[in-house]
C-alpha cells in the first residue's frame, strides 16, 4: 500500500539540522565529569523517582567538589535538561536509520518503522523516558533546547502525510496534524506501558517490547486502511 512518502533526501533534509547541533558541541559534553555527572543523576532519580538530584548530591557520589560540578552545570536542572538531550539524539539517530532502511514506497511499513524506533528507544531508556514524561521533573516541551528535536520528528511524520496526500492517497480534507497527534499519543501510550512493564496485562506469553510492536502494527495497518477507504469513497 503506497501512500507517497518521503525520500532519503527529505528524511535527511529533516534530521541533518539536529546532527549539526551534536557535532558542534565541544568535546567535553560528551564525557568526562560532564558526562559522569549524568550517569549520577540519571542513577539517583532511578533510586528516589520524582525528586530532582541536586548538585551537592551529584558531587558526593563522585566524591569530588560541588564547584567543579557547578562549573559544567549551573543548577540540577541543567543536567536533567543535557540528560533528556542526550537521549533524544539518540532517540533521532534511531529514528532516522529505521525509516531509511524501509522500502521507500512502503509508507505503513516505514511509519511503522518510525513506531518501532520510538518504542525501542523508550525500552531501552526507560530512566530517560520516565523523565521527560514528568512534568514536574522536567518541562520538555517548554525546553527550546529539547522541543526542537520533538519538533523534528514531528515534520517528519508530518511531511510523510502531506506526500501521501500530495498523490492522493490520503482525503485532501484529512486532518494531518490531528493524524500526527493521535500516533503520537498512541506510541507514547505503548511506551509507556513497555516502561512501566504493563505489556504482559494483554499478551502473557510475549516480550513487552514484542507486543507493543505488534499494537503499533495493528495501529498503523488500520490507519492506513481506513484513511484509503475514505479517499476512495464515491
């Protein structure tokens, strides 16, 4: 089922933005005590949950003192920021290998690539998805520095919509954004529930990550059908 989608080119043309940001950065941001510091924080708010780790705390299970980490780190919530930040470069690097490695006239099988990617990335950094899922942790979206790679994986799936709209596959009065939103909310809702290991409620006998893949499938498959059934309607 073809919905024309975006090529090589538009997938980079939309991710290439968000590597620069990561190749700019100074060498120091990516180890060190810089790096140790969020490895710390990350284990303390694993340990005490919603209570944000302070930078006297992060110094003390360095053993070293709170000046050299307020040096890097001005106040705690600047390391949870570069912790979340991390982890949705990660988040983007996976996302865009999986949509590459996809047939590119196969719009379901890439936008569930795009699925699959997220849930991956959520299981595997649950620590990291607990906390920009917190609002009182970490105001995600409310975080420029943060937003802008959200933001990039949302003109992406929006940009996959739009094409497929463009050759008339998709009704030209579907709402794409509302079609953005609810796959969005639909793969933050598996994640979450691979996250809080809620999966085995529905299938017993199948690994989380497994099950959550086969909804997204599921989710995807019936989109698609029902948005062709539409567009085909006399």
């Amino acid at each position: 089922m073809s919905m024309g989608i975006p090529s090589k080119s538009d997938i980079h043309h939309i991710a290439e933005p968000v590597a620069a940001m990561v190749r700019r950065r100074p060498a120091t941001e990516t180890g060190g005590l810089h790096g140790r510091s969020i490895a710390v924080a990350l284990d303390l708010l694993q340990e005490y949950q919603s209570v944000r780790p302070q930078l006297d705390e992060i110094a003390a299970e360095l053993g070293r003192p709170v000046s050299e980490i307020s040096e890097i780190f001005p106040d705690p919530q600047a390391v949870l920021i570069a912790a979340a930040e991390q982890a949705l470069v990660r988040l983007m690097d996976s996302c865009t290998k999986a949509v590459v490695r996809v047939d590119p006239d196969d719009a379901v099988a890439q936008f569930c690539a795009l699925g699959e990617a997220y849930l991956e990335w959520a299981q595997t950094y649950p620590v990291h998805f607990r906390l920009m899922s917190d609002q009182q942790l970490l105001d995600t979206l409310g975080t420029p520095q943060l937003r802008r790679y959200l933001n990039s994986l949302s003109e992406l799936m929006t940009r996959m919509l739009e094409r497929a709209q463009e050759a008339g596959n998709l009704p030209q009065d579907e709402n794409i954004a509302l079609m953005v939103l609810s796959s969005r909310s639909f793969a933050y809702g598996l994640a979450r529930m691979v996250v809080d290991q809620r999966m085995g409620e529905w299938y017993v006998d199948m690994p989380p990550l497994e099950s959550a893949k086969l909804a997204m499938r599921d989710f995807v498959r019936r989109f698609a059908r029902g948005s062709l059934r539409r567009s085909t309607a006399p």
